[in-house]
C-alpha cells in the first residue's frame, strides 16, 4: 500500500486547497472507498490530508 500526502499553502488548508487535493488524489488513483486521514491543528483546523492509493480492494 501506498499513500500520497498534501499539506496548506499557510499552516492549515483552505476549502479551496482541500477541493484541489481530492482532484489530485483521484488523478494518483485514490478510490472513493478508501479512508481519509487528517492531520489537524490544535485548533481543529486540518494541516494534512494523507490517502491510500494502489493495491485495489
């Protein structure tokens, strides 16, 4: 299994960044029924978005 990880711009991501990450993550081949890991702030803002690509299931 592989994963592919992006980070904001600024400490933590905008909804347009976030709206960018998903586009790049189904274009690296990340399926809609693979979980979604979130790094977050103290402030529960989200910093990090990590996916599992590959190895279909």
């Amino acid at each position: 299994m592989s994963y592919i990880s992006f980070s904001g711009s600024d400490k933590d991501m905008t909804l347009d960044e976030l709206e960018e990450v998903l586009e790049k993550a189904r274009a690296a081949g990340a399926l809609g029924h693979r979980y979604v890991y979130a790094g977050l702030s103290t402030s529960g803002k989200i910093k990090q978005v990590r996916f599992e690509v590959g190895d279909d299931y």
